[in-house]
C-alpha cells in the first residue's frame, strides 16, 4: 500500500480586522470536516492553539496592516507561505479601517481613545498585497463560505478558482432576481461591485453596498450621475463609496470626486 | 376561411386550459408578480396570472401600476424571457465521481416534464425561433435545449399594450404573434367576464382546445380583435429604421458615438442578460474538497466581461467601447451573416433593464443621423 499523502498544511492568520472572515471558514459546518480531511490546519487562532513554526503550503491572510509590528509580520507569514491567499475587503482593500487613510489618524485616535499616547498605529491602514506578493484575493465583507471552499478546492488540485471578476448585475441576473435599482428606484452599487456574495442584498430588496470591492472595468462615474439622478446628493455620493472598500482605487477615486 | 377556425375561451375556460395542460403531465410557467414586476415562473391556475396589472416603462426605468380592470394580459414583457426555462442560467452538464479505481461520469439527466408557455408575445415568439436557429440547426445541435424545446406547448398572447420601450413593429416581430403557437389568445379586456379571442396554430392545440368548453367567435369578436392589434400595432415606445441598420453600423465601426456610448455604459451585462436571443455561455469547472468529485456547468455569460474575450495574455475587447460595439453590431449587423435574420425583435428589455438607460434604438438613431449632417 501506497504511503498516505502528507497533507498541505494550512494557516489562517490574523492582522486588523473583526475576525468575521475566518469565522466564515468555521461556518462551513458542512465542509469543515472535509476541509479537516483535505488539510492539515496548522495554524488557526480562532479555532486552536496551533503555533508558529515550520513553513505553511496554503496561508489564509485575514485583516490589513495598520501597525509597524504587522508589518513585520506580514513579512515573516509571506517567507513561511508556499501560496499566499488574501480573504476579505481588510486584507484586499484595507477595509473600513482606512477610512482612516482620508482623515488624520491622530486626531482619530484623540477623540476615540481616552489615554491617545497609549495608541501605536500607522497613519494608514493598507491591503497586504501592498506589503508583500499575493497568489489570490479573495473578496467580500465577510467573504462568502462558499467562495472559500472553492477557493481550497482549487488550491488543493492546482487549478484557478472560480470566483468571476464581473459586476453582481450579473448574479442577480442568473438568478432571476428583479433589478431594484430599475423596478423600485432603489440606488445599488451592484454594477460597479465585484461579483461573489451571490447578489445577497438585492435579493432582498436592497441595493448593493459594494461589501465585495469594484468588478473588473469599473464606470463609477457614470454609475453617479445615475445614482445622483435617483436623489442621492452629493455628500450620500462621497459616502456610498466610503464603506469597506473605500480605499480601493476605483471607490476611492470616485468618493474624491463628491461631497466637497 | 382561416378566420373561421377563430374560438372564444372565457376566463374559466382559460382557466381549464392551464389545469388540462397539467393533467397531461406539462410544467405551465407563465407571467406573475413577484418583487414588484411581472416575471416567467410556474402558475397553478390563472389566479397567478397578473390580473389587473400593467407596466410603465421607459430607458432603466420599469414599474409596476394598476390598470382599473382586470386585464389578465394588459401589460408588455418583464425581465424575465422564456430563455430562462429553454436555456437556463446555470445548468450543470455532467459530473464525475471516483469509484474505486474507476471514474463514474454522469450526464445531467433532462427535465421530467415538457413545457407550456402561458403568455408568450409575438416578439418572443420570434426570438423562440431564432434561438432554435442558433441552438439547434448546423452539425451541433444542443442537447439541452434541445430537450427542453421538444414537446413544448405554447399558448401565445397578442399583446394588448405596447410597452414604454417596445419597437417590435419596427422589426417586423409583432405584436401579433405570426407562427410557432400552438394556440394564440386575444384578450378583449373590455368584455365582462374575461373574452379570449383563440386561433389555432396547431394539431396540438386543436385537440387541447376540443376537450375545453369554447364557442365559435362571431364576427364582431374577431374584428374587435384585430382592433387591438392594430392599436398596439400604432402605439409602439420606441421605433428604429431596420431595413439598411446592418450597413450603416458596419460602415461606422469607427464612429465617435461608440465614446460616447462606452462614458454611460457600465459593461454590467444587464443587456445581454435579459435578451430573449443572446444565447452565449461560459463553461465552468468544479472539483470537490476530498478530490472525489468533479463536475461541468454552464452559465450565461456577456461579451461585457472581461473573461469573455480573454484568451492567452488578456481580454480581447479590454474597452468599454470595444465591447458595447460588439454587442450592438452583433444583434444588429453579424447576425444577418452568422444566422440568416437580426438578433433583435424589438422587444425593448435592453432599454427597459440597462440601469443607466442606454437605448439601443437612440443609438442606431445617432449614426444615422450624423450620416445625414
Ligand atoms: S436587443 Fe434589446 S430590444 Fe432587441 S431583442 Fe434584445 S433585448 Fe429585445
Ligand atoms: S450580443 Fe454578446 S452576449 Fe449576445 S449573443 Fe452576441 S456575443 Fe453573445
Ligand atoms: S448598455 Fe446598459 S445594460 Fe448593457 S452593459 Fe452597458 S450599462 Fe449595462
């Protein structure tokens, strides 16, 4: 009989974010015992006490880096990981956290924090891939479970995951989902946002909030002016874009451009 | 005389008709209100059926209003084509799964039951058959809509209102349905009681229609029909000159218009989307956690995205411009050389559902007019 085959060992880690992402993979009840199965969880705060040591095949990136420590530490994760995969808008765009990026972060921290002199943080909060070289980006806010085990699925045969770069117009389309933006004069950001979360929001009567990041090829600005159109003003406009992905280029760029 | 074959079904006898289309063993789909449009779902009984609605429409802008009787046909088409059911969105082709040292592949197995159509309009009746063109003739034929075109029962509607966005006049695909029913309704909304004026278009409708208590429609009824027809036929949304539009886009390929039009377009798909005869797919792979599993599916797919052209090193039409024009000269010129008709019947679902209004006829309108200048 043949030797087993050495499982990949696969770590999740952590920098700033809510942990909602990770939490997702914990979701999979369905999955979690196969993923156990398919994969050697070496490392996984949320779920054991795994330490770190050795090197890692598959390495789950959750959160962006908004301190000097996580900076190193990203560093040290890269040099132990044979792939690299971002989860989630912290990780991909830098999160809700680089709101921080369009203000002064010392006068944030005034304000928030009773003891400020207490708080080491970076004046930005930025992607992982700004720090260090990412194999694949997994968007959304939280990212969708079923999306994550795709994405496992692929690693563990080598292949591409399939996880489409077009606009959530299209799921909604493929579902069957009326468009509320068109039926009900609802604004959504489903046509600038990338596909993933299976058109969650509208499907329920909710424009889209963007949670996935932009599509591939996004017009922003024509999506304004229609947005602008509906009666959003321009302080809505500035904001509709700012949420967790603000600091993704195309929303970013876009949420300069309104609000004064 | 072809006129007289012509019936009359009350509503109950309408109603007889979808219960006598399930007793013999047909999924009936048909229109009814969900989110607040009227959509192709399965109906039970005319109840379903959007009674007393209507729709306003116009470039992105589609609602629902009450119409002030009880029309059960009185509106234009919705998001939805009959596409959904004759080629759907998502449909898994086959899967495979280990057995020993062995591999199982397993083939999707075809749907149970064959179709009826409730409801189907004169436009969609030709996009039907252009689809049928595109998917079945030539050397490869698909099997999947082969199978779910096969045996389909369909009961036309000679559409009583024209939409906000309808030219189907223009493309000489409505609003009277031509051919390719099996029987064709004219709803006389103003008569008490619900009137259907039937044509036959079928052997199979003829014997549906024999077992369904129907009287002959007098001569009033047939000509009251023809009337709303031709009042349909005159208050189309939209209009665009057809006869030479394949030589002026393709003689135009580099018209600044196709700028202008990419600024607006937000190469989300939505239009290809909801076209009755866009017929374009992408093939997608699945493999299982525990590698014992793999599978093939299908899904719609855009010449909008950037996948769609992507071939070794980058998508072909990266532009917005690119790709807007592709759509456009497709159903409108290419079409003509690849399968024999246009690709568009006029229906107005690309105007009506484009979230930004881009309206394909205002478009052909800007070339041809810049030519005139
Ligand atoms: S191109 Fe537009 S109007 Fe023409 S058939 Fe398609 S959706 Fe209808
Ligand atoms: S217009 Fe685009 S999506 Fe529609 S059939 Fe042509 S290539 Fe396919
Ligand atoms: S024309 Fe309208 S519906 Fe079509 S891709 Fe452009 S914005 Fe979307």
């Amino acid at each position: 009989m043949a030797a087993e085959k050495p499982r990949p060992r696969l770590a999740v880690w952590k920098f700033a974010s809510c942990d909602g992402c990770q939490l997702s993979l914990l979701d999979c009840e369905d999955e979690l015992l196969a993923v156990a199965d398919a994969v050697d969880i070496a490392y996984f705060q949320e779920a054991t006490r795994g330490t770190i040591s050795g090197r890692y095949d598959l390495s789950l990136v959750e959160g962006s880096i908004t301190t000097a420590h996580d900076a190193e530490r990203i560093q040290e994760v890269r040099r132990r990981s044979r792939k690299l995969v971002t989860i989630g808008a912290c990780a991909t765009a830098g999160g809700i956290q680089a709101l921080r990026n369009f203000a002064d972060v010392q006068e944030y921290a005034s304000v928030v924090y009773a003891r400020p002199d207490y708080i080491r943080t970076l004046a930005t909060s930025t992607p992982i891939a700004d720090h260090v070289p990412v194999d694949f980006a997994l968007r959304g806010c939280p990212i969708n479970k079923r999306q994550l085990v795709e994405v496992l699925a692929a690693f563990l045969v080598g292949r591409r995951p399939v996880t489409p770069p077009h606009g959530v117009c299209i799921e909604c389309k493929l579902k069957g989902a009326v468009c509320v933006m068109v039926a009900h004069g609802t604004p959504c950001l489903g046509p600038v946002t990338h596909a993933g979360c299976g058109a969650l929001c509208p499907s329920y009567d909710r424009g889209c909030y963007g949670c996935y990041g932009p599509k591939e090829t996004p017009n922003a600005l024509s999506l304004s002016a229609w947005l602008a159109a509906l009666g959003m003003d321009e302080r809505a406009l500035q904001r509709v874009y700012r949420s967790f992905n603000a600091d993704a280029e195309p929303f970013r760029k876009e949420s300069e451009r309104h609000g004064g | 005389m072809e006129t007289a074959t012509r019936r009359i079904l009350t509503s109950e006898g309408l109603d007889g008709l979808l219960a006598a289309l399930k007793r013999r063993g047909y999924r009936t789909v048909g229109p009814t209100v969900r989110d607040q449009a009227i959509v192709y779902d399965d109906i039970g009984s005319i109840a379903d059926l959007p009674g007393g609605w209507t729709d306003e429409q116009d470039g992105g802008h589609y609602r629902l209003v009450r119409r002030g009787d009880a029309a059960l046909f009185g509106y234009a088409v919705g998001p939805h084509s009959w596409k959904k059911f004759l080629h759907p969105p998502t449909l898994r082709l086959w899967r495979a799964a280990r057995d020993g040292d062995a591999v199982q592949v397993v083939a999707e197995a075809p749907p149970e039951q064959p179709f009826a159509f409730i409801g189907v309009r004169g436009c969609e009746l030709r996009a039907i058959e252009i689809q049928d063109r595109v998917l079945l003739a030539g050397q490869h034929a698909d099997t999947p809509y082969r199978e779910r075109r096969r045996g389909a029962f369909i009961v036309a509607v000679n559409c009583a209102k024209a939409g906000g966005t309808c030219f189907c006049t223009s493309m000489n695909a409505g609003p009277k349905a031509a051919a390719g029913f099996d029987l064709a309704l004219t709803e006389l909304a103003d008569r008490p009681g619900g009137v259907f004026v039937v044509e036959i278009g079928s052997e199979a409708g003829r014997l549906m229609l024999a077992d369904l208590p129907q009287r002959a429609a007098t001569e009033g009824e047939i000509a009251a029909a023809e009337g709303v027809v031709e009042r349909t036929a005159a208050a189309m949304g939209r209009a665009m000159r057809s006869d030479d539009v394949r030589e002026l886009l393709l003689r135009n390929l580099d018209h600044p218009r196709w700028d202008a039009v990419a600024e607006r377009c937000l190469t989300c798909g939505n239009c290809t989307m909801v076209c009755p005869t866009c017929f374009c797919t992408s093939v997608e792979e699945s493999s299982d956690l525990a590698g014992g599993e793999t599978g093939r599916s299908r899904r719609w797919d855009s010449c909008f995205t950037m996948d769609f052209s992507y071939i070794h090193g980058g998508a072909v039409r990266a532009s917005a411009r690119s790709r807007y024009r592709q759509w456009m000269t497709h159903k409108l010129a290419t079409w003509f050389d690849q399968f024999g008709s246009s690709g568009c019947v006029g229906c107005g679902r690309c105007i009506t559902w484009c979230p930004v209004g881009i309206d394909i006829t205002e478009e052909v309108r800007a070339i041809r007019d810049s030519e005139q200048r």
